[in-house]
C-alpha cells in the first residue's frame, strides 16, 4: 500500500515537471494582414478592407493585386490568402497584394436594377452595383495605387452574385482589371439579361487582351450550368478583342463547394509548375 502511495506521488510529481517544462513563455498575436476602413463619398459609408501583403514586401518593387469580392475576414479572405501563399511558395507564383473587400449589403451592391417584382421582393435593397463598380474604380483602385506599390496588373475573383458583378464589369469596363476569375455566375438575373446583352457589349468594346478564365460546378443547378457554358462560348467566339478565355467545369462540385477548388484550377491555369 506503501508502495502505491509513492508511485503516485511521484507520477504526479512527474506530471507537474513536465507542465512546468511546457509552459509558453511568450504569446504574441499571429497576423497575415491588415485591415483598413475607408469612406465612401460614393457609397456614402464605410467600407472595410483586409489587406495581405506579400511576405518580404518591399517598397522598392512593384506587385500585382488581387481584388477579392465577399472579402471580410469570415467569408472567402483566409482561403484566397492561403491559396496564393501556397502557389507562390510550390511553383513560384509572383508575390500578390491581396485586398478583400467586405461586405455591407453584397445583394445590393452585386445586382443592377430589375423590374421583375419577385426579385425585388426577396432583394428589397437591389440595384447598386453601377455605384459599386463607380467605388472601386474612382475610389477603391486609387486608393490602393496610392497606399502600397502597385502594378498594372490587376486581378478580381468573383463567385455567385459576386461572379455575377464580375462579369458585368468585364462587359462594361473591362479596363479596370486584367483577369477576370469568375466563378458560377448568377447570370440568371434579372431573366439572363446581362447575358442577353453580352455580345452587343461586346461588340462596344476596343481591344482588352484581358485573361478571363470562368468555371462552374457539375453538381449545380442545370440551368446555371447552361447559361454559364453559354457566356464562355460568346466570350470564346469573340476575336477582335485579343481576349484569352478558359472555362472549367468542375464535375463533383456544387455551388457551395466550388470556390476553393476553383481558384486552386485557375491558378494552376495561369502558374503552371515548371521544373
């Protein structure tokens, strides 16, 4: 009895030297980026946006930036940082400026006007995606330029309503990036009117040489498989515009799963691995 005393005596000694060795001497914050809150005077409001930085940035150098809709650090920021960390660092993708734009209102911001009263109904608030596209132009890329060392090249991935508000910028003023990373449209809006208009856009437009590269998931809606594949083959038959276009579909993925993969084939698409 004696004897079983003392081992557990000693185990619990044991235990405590062992914790003690253990203990973390320091804890400090672990960071991947900044946050920023600009005013609108477009918006008219605040707008929040989370910065990466590349790892050595350097104010000597020039970077390309990645704008990122859905952006807030509870949406889609960690996985497109994660993502572009892992290429730079597998197959030597060029260090990025990442900025994820945060939401306020993404079913106001991401839709143009509509008159079809059951949209209007569950989208009380539609209808702000040309002030959006205004923001980002006039005040969002500016600022941007003027607050880190920029590039003119400059990428923006969209998915859903936000692949939705991609695509219309891409119609309408292709200029303000250079590759268009659109992911499942909701080109159903509005009854498919951005894609009933999309080859008399087209048409309006000078010469972009923009890289365009759009992918839908093989287990979402048939509908929004159909009407996807067809803005591809419209953007894909267009040649006066030197534009480079690539479509994806991605079999076993659905709307909600796509994102991810997506972005990891696109990338893969434009920094392929070279021995």
């Amino acid at each position: 009895m004696k004897s079983e005393i003392t081992l557990i005596i000693f185990s619990f000694l044991c235990a405590l030297t062992m914790k003690a060795q253990i203990k973390t001497d320091t804890i400090k914050p672990f960071s991947i980026g900044e946050t920023r809150v600009i005013k609108s005077s477009v918006l008219n409001e605040n707008r929040t946006l989370n910065i990466y930085l590349p790892f050595n940035y350097n104010m000597e150098k020039t970077y390309p930036v990645i704008y990122l809709l859905d952006g807030a650090s509870n949406e889609d920021f960690l996985h497109i940082v994660g993502l572009v960390q892992f290429f730079n660092m597998q197959v030597k993708m060029p260090d990025f400026i990442i900025v994820g734009i945060a939401n306020v209102d993404r079913k106001r911001d991401f839709t143009f006007h509509t008159d079809i009263k059951s949209l209007k109904n569950e989208f009380p608030t539609t209808g702000g995606s040309e002030k959006f596209i205004n923001f980002i132009e006039n005040e969002l890329q500016p600022y941007i330029d003027s607050t880190y060392k920029t590039n003119d090249t400059k990428y923006i991935i969209g998915q859903s309503l936000g692949g939705l508000l991609a695509s219309e910028i891409l119609l309408k003023k292709p200029h303000l990036f250079t590759h268009y990373l659109i992911v499942s449209p909701s080109l159903w809006w509005d009854d498919e009117s951005l894609l009933k208009q999309t080859q008399q856009l087209l048409d309006k437009q000078n010469e972009t040489g923009c890289y365009i590269y759009i992918s839908v998931g093989g287990q979402e809606e048939k509908i929004m498989q159909k009407k996807v594949k067809k803005f591809s083959m419209i953007l894909q038959k267009e040649k006066k515009l030197n534009m480079k276009v690539e479509f994806l579909l991605l079999p076993k993925e659905n709307h909600s799963t796509i994102l991810h993969q997506s972005i990891y084939e696109g990338f893969k698409k434009l920094h392929p691995y070279k021995e």
